[in-house]
C-alpha cells in the first residue's frame, strides 16, 4: 500500500512541478529543458519505488 502512495505522490509532485514550469516567465527552450528534466526526474523516481533501481 505504501508503494502506491508513493507513486501517487511522485506522480502530483511531478504534475505541479511542470505547471509551474509553464508559469514562468523564460523562454521556451528553457521551458523545454526544465520540462524534460522534470520528466526524467519522475520517470527515475517511479522506477525507483517500482523496485527497479
């Protein structure tokens, strides 16, 4: 159970973080380079409490 609150988690953390991303006010290829970094980020984290890392 703790793992899927983990995820849950993980995954409105990561939501939140790229709204707010597109909140700011900088370019877009910053904006697509904050995103993508985000993406992984959560990517590897899921993986994480996936038990695959």
């Amino acid at each position: 159970m703790s793992v899927l609150i983990g995820i849950l988690i993980t995954f409105l953390v990561v939501i939140l973080v790229l709204y707010l991303i597109e909140r700011l006010p900088i370019q877009g290829q910053a904006k697509q380079i904050a995103r993508i970094v985000v993406i992984i980020i959560g990517i590897l984290s899921l993986l994480k409490y996936l038990a695959v890392f």
